[in-house]
C-alpha cells in the first residue's frame, strides 16, 4: 500500500473485546450498497414528483428532436447541444438518455428523475469500489463515510433534481468506469483494458467536457494507488491525450459551426482584459467554493453578474483565498514523494476545480454547484480523513473499538442531519419553474440573470392567462424584477425590452413603452425584437414614418422576419397604397416560403376591395402552408357552405376540428408537465 498514515499510535488504544470490538471490515459489499440506496431514496426520493425545471428544455422539457424517441438518435449524433436560436456545444449522450426514455415511457418527468438517482447512485457505488480498491488496507469506515457525506451533500442537488444536469452525472460515472479499466490495465497488463478506458473517458467527454482535468487526475490516482512505473503512467497519460483529441476534434468533422455569444452578464471576465482582475476574481470565486463546501447555504439556480463581484487583488477575501489555496498546494507538493492521502485529496481538488476556476478560462455564470460536483468528492474525503485523525482511529486498524465507533457515529450525526435536511428541502426547490426561482430570488438580489428570469416567468404566466384575478400582481412583480435586472446592468436589452412589451400589451400605454425599446436599442443595436416593438409602438402612436423605418430595420437584421412585413404591409396599406402592400408581401413570401401570413394579408386587401374570388383563392393557398389556422378554416367552411359547395365545406370544417384536436392535445400535454 502506497498511502501511509502517521504511525503514531492512538492514545485511546483499547484492547480487543469481543464485547467492545466490532469487525467492521467483515460486513459484505451488498450490505453496503443497500446502506447507499436507502441513504439515496431517503434524500432524493422527493425529486420522483419533480416536473421540468430551469434549462430542462435543451434536453428533455418540449424538445422535440429527444421526443421523436429512437428515430431521433441520428440527428442528435450530428447536432450541436443547444437547437434554439444560438447553437453550440455538443452533449450527445444525454440527449441520447432521454430519447430512450422517450421511445420507452414518453414524456413523464418522474420516470426522468428516478433514471436521475440511479445514475447518481451508481456513481456513488463505483466510487466506493474504488475506494476500497485504492485504500485496501484502510478501515472498511473509512471509504464508507466518504460515500455516504458524498451522497449526502446538499452541493448535489442541483445535479441530481435538475433533469438537465443528468450530463454531469453520466460523465462523472464514465470517468470513474475508465479509471477502473486504465488500473486494471496497470494490473494484468491486457491492451483491451485500454480500449475498453478509452470508450468510457469518451462516452463521459461526449455527456460533458467536466471530466477533461481526469486526463491528469487518471495518472496521479496511478501514481499514489498503484505501482504503475512513470513509463506505464506516461503511457497512459499519452491514450488520454488522444482520447481526448478524438473526442473534441472527431465530432467537428460533421458538426455545423457553433455559435455561443456571451453576454456581459453571464461572466464580465469574458470582456476583461486584465489578467490580475480576472485572476484576483477567480481566486474569489474558488473561496465561495470552499465556503459551499462546508456551509452550502443558500444555493440559488444562478449566480453570475454582479452575485459574484469582479474584484482586484485588494479585496481582502482574495488575498485570504490566496493564502489558503497556496498553502494546500506547496503543502500537497511536499506531500507528493510520500505518497501522502492529504497529498492526493489536495491535487484532486485543484485539477479538478481548475477549468471551473475562471483563472484559465471564464466559466459562464462565474461560478455554480454543478461546477463543484466532482470536486466535492475531495472535500468529504478530507472530512473523513479528519474524524480519523480526530479520533485517533487508526486508518489501517480492522477493528474498531465501540466508544470510538460511537463517537464517529455523533460525528457524522452531526454533518449529516443538517445536510441531509437541506438537500431534501432544497429537492423541493427544483420541483418546477416557479417554485426553483421564488424560492432562490430573495437571495439573488445582486444577480441580473436570475432577476430576468424570474421576471419572465411572471410575464410568460400572465401572457398565459390575462384575465386572471391575480395578474396585475405578477405584472407589477414583473416589472419589479426587470427594474431590478436594469439596475444591475443597465445595458440589459431583453429586460429593457420586456419592460416596453408589458407596457405596450397590457397597459397600452405607448408613451410608456416607447423609451424602454430605444434604451434597449442602444444597449444592442442588432436586436431586431425591440426594432419591431418599437416600430409597432410607433404604429399605434400614429408616427406611421418612424413605424415604417423601424419595420425595416427590423427586416434588416433579420431578412426572414415575417411578422415584420406583415405589419409593414398592412401599414403601408392602411395608408392607401396596396400596390406596395402587395409587392412587401410578394418579398415576405420569398423570404419565408413555408408562412401563411403574406397570403392571408393578400388575400384581405382583395376581400377589402370586393374581389372575394380572389380572396378566397389567397386563403386556400394560405392553409396549404398552414393547416393549424382553425379561424381561416371556418371562414372558408363557412364561405363553401354558402356557395353549395359541400365537397369543400365539409373538407374545410373537417381541417378545422382536426387542427382544434390537436390544439387541445397540446395545451394537454403542457399541462401534465
């Protein structure tokens, strides 16, 4: 065994009694394993009734690409992660997880959650395996509590509740499952343990790329847990290397480009130039780590601008982080030739924290929980080294006397009860949308994101239901928050937009809105939401040539804007030109072939002008483009009805009930999740 504890010996030495004495270590691997899954259901039992929460949407919640079940597997290979409007990064497996469940079970988010705590309970099961293995010499205890204050940690809650963050929890699990195989490859010395290592460090680059500091964490475990020589460590340094080039270059071969604009407020030290604020920042945010870590208390669903300050090396909190982190690692490196546990708790931390440090690279939101999820596993490693040492127990002793045992016992009582407490509550948190962001937003007042975000919960609710007795107060919360997200940063254009929008559609008042869509034109020129906000503001103000202006730059931005040149023709009309009105259309049609919104226009200015053959000629064409449009499938029910043609009545009135049960399946299905 290469790992030695201090060899003093406990003051507290007891001799055996067969009374007193308990041979932890003789208790069964299954024993164990039950211990785990009991500990598992109890804190994260409660997420079975989850629905569908923040960021659920790139991987499971009304995605319609994972619904398609199996046939969708293929797409999702050759797919970036994010399918909306900004596309960038590339997690297939994930995706691939609940397509399966899909095909399997169809869209039921409790079925998602229990896949969810299997995968965090298999984690924690290899993690004990391999702790046994690695500390095979060490008190059964030992391992033990490790596994069981890593189940525990509230810091995994927003892995576990969160349907989302299943990618982290596939890829810590895969990285574990390679790491056994690259030792086992140290033992038998068999090259298809190295194929077999390769496949599962891939599989958990391809679910996220948190397992990329393992291409050194997989040698240091050599190193301090095996008697791999340095030849056989660099061999297996060297296959990480390549798995990883083939894990980050393969998939570009086939991949569209990826497009990911950061904005201000996800991570300022994106646009920082200066790397003694971006690096006095980082060692900021990896002390908030460590106060997570032992007080995780209160964890909020974002952090991000200003949450977490942008500070210099002035700041008090940096130089005492400083202090810290720098004596763990000459401490770790003074270690290293022993072989020391603390050595390799330290230098697992540190690796394995430092992509997520925002010294090397900004991380997006400056700093999160899931950012800490396998660097956790460092922390309830040296929280059992210290009960240990605490105590006396000695780390290679198989027998452990009772009031020791005991002692352990209230120790762990003690961390346990709290932790345990906090992460079954904060599993309630996550239950859906609503109940994540008003239980996090009184602790978020300095975070400009999240008060966006739960601002546009209320807005998207009272969109939702606007005759509803409760929505003037979500509307005055909304723009509570938005105020509140402006006054963080003020250049926030979609909270300065969405402030214009709820003044121009629930309160009408124009005047209102007006100055809200141009402060968010300055803050972003390019976006052509609040062009077409403020044109159509301008619009209803009856300031018809600055309207017509803004419509086009609109257009501009963004040359497919159907919706623009569909009030633009219609302006253009009402002002008594339908020559231009018609040829803004023909262009609308060009630019959108698959809308009906051009034909239905063309097809009103010739109801308008008495040419209703005409009329109807347009709206035919309009519902071959869309069927969905139950109100134009009436009309022309209705219109063939009129003209005896029952053929074509019956045709229309059948598109329209079709279109209505669907309608209905839909609003159904929205509201199961």
């Amino acid at each position: 065994m290469k790992i030695e504890a201090k060899k003093k010996q406990p003051k507290h030495q007891v001799k055996p009694d067969s009374k007193k004495v308990i041979p932890v270590a003789s208790k069964s691997n299954r024993y164990y394993i039950i211990l785990f899954t009991v500990i598992t259901f109890i804190l994260y039992g409660n997420t079975l009734f989850n629905k569908y929460s923040m960021d659920d949407d790139f991987v499971v919640y009304n995605n319609k690409t994972v619904q398609k079940g199996v046939k969708a597997i293929p797409k999702i290979f050759t797919s970036l992660y994010s399918e909306g409007k900004l596309q960038y990064e590339y997690r297939p497996i994930v995706k691939i997880s609940f397509a399966l469940e899909s095909q399997i079970f169809g869209a039921k988010p409790g079925v998602s959650h229990f896949f969810n705590i299997l995968l965090f309970l298999a984690t924690a099961v290899m993690l004990f395996y391999l702790l046994k293995k690695f500390l095979k010499d060490y008190n059964i205890l030992f391992p033990v509590i490790i596994v069981i204050l890593f189940i525990a940690h509230p810091i995994h809650t927003e892995v576990v509740a969160s349907l989302k963050n299943r990618d982290a929890l596939i890829s810590f699990l895969s990285v574990l499952i390679s790491l056994h195989f690259f030792v086992r490859y140290i033992e038998i010395k068999k090259i298809w343990t190295i194929f077999v290592a390769m496949f599962f460090f891939i599989l958990g680059y391809l679910s996220k790329i948190d397992i990329m500091t393992f291409i050194v964490v997989i040698p240091l475990v050599l190193y301090f847990f095996t008697d791999a020589k340095p030849k056989e460590i660099f061999i297996v340094f060297t296959i990480l290397v390549i798995a990883f080039f083939l894990s980050r270059l393969g998939p570009k071969l086939y991949l569209p480009s990826p497009d990911r604009q950061i904005s201000f407020f996800e991570n300022p030290l994106y646009f920082e130039k200066s790397i003694f604020i971006r690096t006095a920042t980082g060692f900021w945010g990896l002390l908030f780590y460590l106060k997570l870590l032992i007080l995780p208390h209160p964890l909020v669903f974002y952090y991000g601008y200003n949450e977490i300050p942008i500070v210099n090396f002035g700041n008090i909190l940096v130089i005492l982080s400083i202090i810290i982190h720098l004596a763990l690692f000459v401490y770790a490196i003074m270690k290293i030739k022993e072989k020391h546990l603390l050595s390799f708790i330290i230098l697992f931390y540190l690796v394995t924290i430092s992509m997520f440090s925002n010294v090397l690279k900004p991380a997006v939101g400056i700093v999160a929980e899931r950012f800490i999820y396998i660097s956790s596993l460092s922390f309830c490693m040296a929280v059992a080294y210290f009960i240990f040492k605490y105590l006396k127990i000695d780390f290679k002793g198989k027998l452990i006397p009772s009031a020791i045992k005991n002692k352990v016992y209230i120790i762990l009582l003690i961390i346990l009860v709290p932790y345990s407490a906090k992460t079954i509550s904060r599993n309630s948190d996550w239950k859906d949308f609503k109940s994540l962001y008003s239980a996090d937003i009184d602790h978020l007042e300095n975070s400009a994101k999240a008060n966006t975000l739960y601002a546009s919960l209320l807005l998207s609710e009272a969109h939702k239901n606007p005759k509803a007795p409760d929505v003037q107060e979500k509307l005055k919360m909304a723009i509570k928050y938005y105020e509140k997200a402006v006054e963080i940063y003020p250049k926030y254009a979609t909270s300065l937009n969405n402030l214009g929008s709820i003044y121009f559609i629930f309160y009408q008042d124009y005047k209102a809105a007006e100055p809200y869509f141009l402060k968010a034109l300055e803050a972003k020129p390019d976006y052509e939401e609040s062009c077409f906000n403020l044109a159509f503001t301008y619009e209803k103000m009856g300031k018809n040539k600055k309207a017509k202006r803004y419509y086009l730059k609109a257009i501009s931005i963004k040359p497919d804007y159907i919706v623009a040149y569909s009030n633009l023709a219609n302006l253009v009309y009402s002002t008594g030109d339908p020559k231009t009105a018609i040829e803004i259309n023909n262009y609308a049609m060009k630019a959108e072939p698959t809308s009906d919104m051009p034909y239905i226009n063309n097809g009103n200015y010739c109801l308008l002008g008495s040419d209703t053959i005409k009329a109807v000629e347009w709206w035919e064409v309009a519902l071959k483009k869309n069927p969905s449009n139950e109100k134009l499938c009436n009309s022309l029910g209705n219109y063939f009805r009129s003209k005896g043609n029952t053929t074509k009545s019956n045709y229309y009135f059948d598109l329209e009930n079709k279109a209505n049960r669907l309608r209905q399946k839909s609003i159904n299905e929205s509201g199961k999740n």
